[in-house]
C-alpha cells in the first residue's frame, strides 16, 4: 500500500526526484516588481508596494484594514495587544497548533488555556470550548470572564484553520461573545479559504495571516492583521510602525511601539504572488480532489474539507490507523523521496507549555497519533 502511494504522488508531480511538502510558484510578475522595487530605491520600510499589498488584501478578504507585518507572529503577537492581552490574562487557543501561536500568547507573557480540536475540521471544537467555559469560568462584575481555579481573566480566543480546512468558526464566535471573550483568527494557513461563504481571517474582531516560504502564496516573510474595526485598524498601522506620531521631521513616539512593519521589497513579491491567489487555489484544490479519488476505499484515509466550508488545501493530510502506522508510512514515504511530515506535537506537551491550563484534549491527542501532511505544492502551472 505504501509503495502505491509513493508511485502515485510521483506519477502526480512527473517527477522520480525527491518532491517537496510545499514550494512556492514564482510564475507571475515576480521578478518585474521586484526590479522595480530594487531601481526606485525604496526597499525598505516605506514604499508603494506596501500600501497596495494592503490593498490586495483588503479587495480580496473584504476586511476594511489590513495592516502588513514582517510575518505571521508579528501579526499575531500585534492581534494580541490590540485584543487588550496582558500579563496573566488566559488566552485560549489548541493543543493542536504550530507553535508560533502560543509564542506570541507568551509574548504578552499571558497563559495559553488548551482545547481540544474538533475531528472533522482540526480546528478548534466549539462544544469543548462551551464544555469547558460552562464548567471553568466565572462572570465577575465588571463583565469579563474569570478562570475559576487560577483568578485569571480570560481576555482572548485564537482558535486556528488547520491545513486551510475553515474550523466551525461561527459557532466559537457566538461562544466567544457570550462569555465576552475577543476572538482573534489565526488565519495564518487558510488565506482564500471560505466558511459559509465568508473569507476565514474575517469572523473574529481581528485576523492574522501569514506569507512565509511555505504558505499558498509568499513573500519571502510576510504577515498581515484584518480587522474591520476602525479604532483597531489605526492602532495596528501605529503600533507595528514604532508608535511614531506623523510629523514632516520630529521624531515623537507616543508608547513603546513594535518594528513590525513589512518592507517594501517582500511586498513587490506578495503583490504578484496575490496575482494568482486565486489560480494556486484552484490548482490546489484540484491536486486535493486527485488525493481524495486515490485514497477512496483504501486503508488510509484522505481528510477532506469540512462541511459548509471551501477550503484552499494549504496542505493535504491523511490518517493512519495508529501511530505505529503512521511511523512506518513516514519512514517508508521520506526514504522513497516524497517528504511527508507528522502534524505538531501537541503544545501541552512542550517542556514551555506543559504547565499550562488544559481541557480534556483526546481528539487532538487522537489526530497527533495519526495524522500525515503530504506533498502539496501547485502542480501544473
Ligand atoms: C505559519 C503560521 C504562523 C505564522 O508564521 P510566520 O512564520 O511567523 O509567518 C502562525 N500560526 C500558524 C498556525 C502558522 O501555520
């Protein structure tokens, strides 16, 4: 079975050299922006390009601002602080998460609260999170939500779209706002990817994506914050670009800003990686439909996109029956030159975060025991 999927995943990507988790496609006007950027000088911290990444994103998510940041834990950590995060606060998020998540909750030197994910979509499970808050939380007087046990106040959620596949994100709004919780979307992997017609990024009071080397589109390191909060929007753009307040030569800063701001020459690049967004997605989503027809009635199962959801198949996964499985078919898959990947070990379990507050976390224990990304970068372009 293992050597029908190294033959196929060859056959797919026509090619018996080793194939890649995922690699960028340059094939629009990469290097014309990029000269173009290099000849006017302005590759730094201001520039054209900048402004009109910003506005791509805006065009294409809906968002009312989009603030570009270095890259995806930069936004993140800026969604945090604009959230009102402090020190000590709880901030909900997975067990089942990349790890620049809780980095940028620490950053705040807040504490990360684990929920477990749902089976289906990966993503944070809104009935866990309602388990969990009805048993765990108090309101006090003041309207915010306190952790029983530690005192603390729970500020934000940030739940995130695993692989691209939307999480049933309206639900954990809907819990987020009875418990007066900001919810912030790590939307870092599901850029295009829609949840009942809505973009991902767009359903909580701030988003935040990511434009690094191995996302659907790149900009070399690149992230954004959206938000459609006016006061919010303006702060981002401050605080990311070191609190300056405008002036034609004074430098007065108003309070301890961040350099988070994208230069301009990673921006060149993501403004023609915007360009075929849309194409990556649909090739993307079609290498998907061939893994699914594959996977069909065998042994190992394909995860597909969930319901009410399109999802860009960022990357494609699949589930062993154990663990013991799922070692020989990495072993098997890396030493017949197809990469594959285990997902993340589960946060709770990293010597950093091992002490942090937890709910029961059997799916996510269930899918890290199983689950294997495979080859997913756009072919025939
Ligand atoms: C990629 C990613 C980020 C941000 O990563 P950067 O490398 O900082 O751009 C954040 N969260 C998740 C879930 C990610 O996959």
């Amino acid at each position: 079975m293992f050597k029908e999927v190294t033959d196929f995943i060859k056959t797919t990507f026509q090619t018996q050299d080793f194939i890649p988790l995922h690699e960028p496609r340059f094939i629009g006007k990469e290097k014309e922006y990029l000269a173009d950027c290099i000849d006017s000088t302005y590759v730094s911290s201001v520039g054209k390009y900048v402004d009109e990444f910003e506005k791509r994103i805006r065009d294409y998510t809906g968002a009312k601002y989009a603030i570009a940041t270095v890259n995806g834990t930069a936004a993140l950590h800026t969604a945090l602080i604009l959230a009102g995060v402090n020190e000590g606060d709880i901030v909900i998020t997975q067990a089942l998460c990349f790890i620049a998540t809780s980095n940028a909750i620490s950053y705040q030197k807040a504490i990360p609260l684990y929920i477990d994910v749902d089976k289906k979509t990966l993503g944070l499970s809104p009935e866990k999170l309602a388990e969990y808050l009805h048993e765990n939380v108090v309101r006090k007087n003041d309207g915010y939500s306190y952790h029983k046990s530690s005192g603390k106040k729970i500020t934000a959620c940030v739940p995130m779209h695993t692989f691209g596949h939307p999480a049933k994100i309206d639900e954990v709004a809907k819990i987020c706002a009875d418990y007066n919780i900001v919810l912030i979307e790590d939307a870092a992997e599901s850029l295009g990817s829609t949840y009942k017609e809505k973009q991902t990024g767009l359903y909580g009071k701030i988003g935040a994506y990511s434009f690094n080397g191995n996302k659907t589109i790149t900009c070399g390191g690149g992230g954004m914050v959206v938000t459609n909060d006016e006061v919010l929007g303006k702060r981002a753009k401050h605080i990311t670009t070191t609190a300056k307040v405008p002036h034609r030569w004074d430098f007065v800063h108003d309070e301890i800003g961040y350099n988070y701001r994208l230069p301009n020459i990673n921006a060149a690049l993501a403004c023609a990686q915007m360009e075929n967004l849309d194409l990556f997605i649909s090739k993307k989503r079609e290498l998907a439909k061939q893994y699914y027809d594959f996977f069909n009635n065998k042994e190992i199962m394909f995860v597909s996109e969930p319901e009410n959801s399109k999802s860009n198949y960022w990357l494609n996964s699949v589930l062993l029956n154990d663990r013991d499985e799922r070692d020989k078919f990495l072993s098997y898959t890396n030493d017949n030159k197809v990469m594959t990947r285990p997902v993340w070990t589960l946060m709770n379990k990293l010597e950093m975060f091992k002490n942090c507050p937890k709910g029961n976390l059997d799916n996510s224990e269930w899918i890290e025991d199983r689950l294997v990304n495979i080859p997913s970068s756009v072919t025939n372009v």
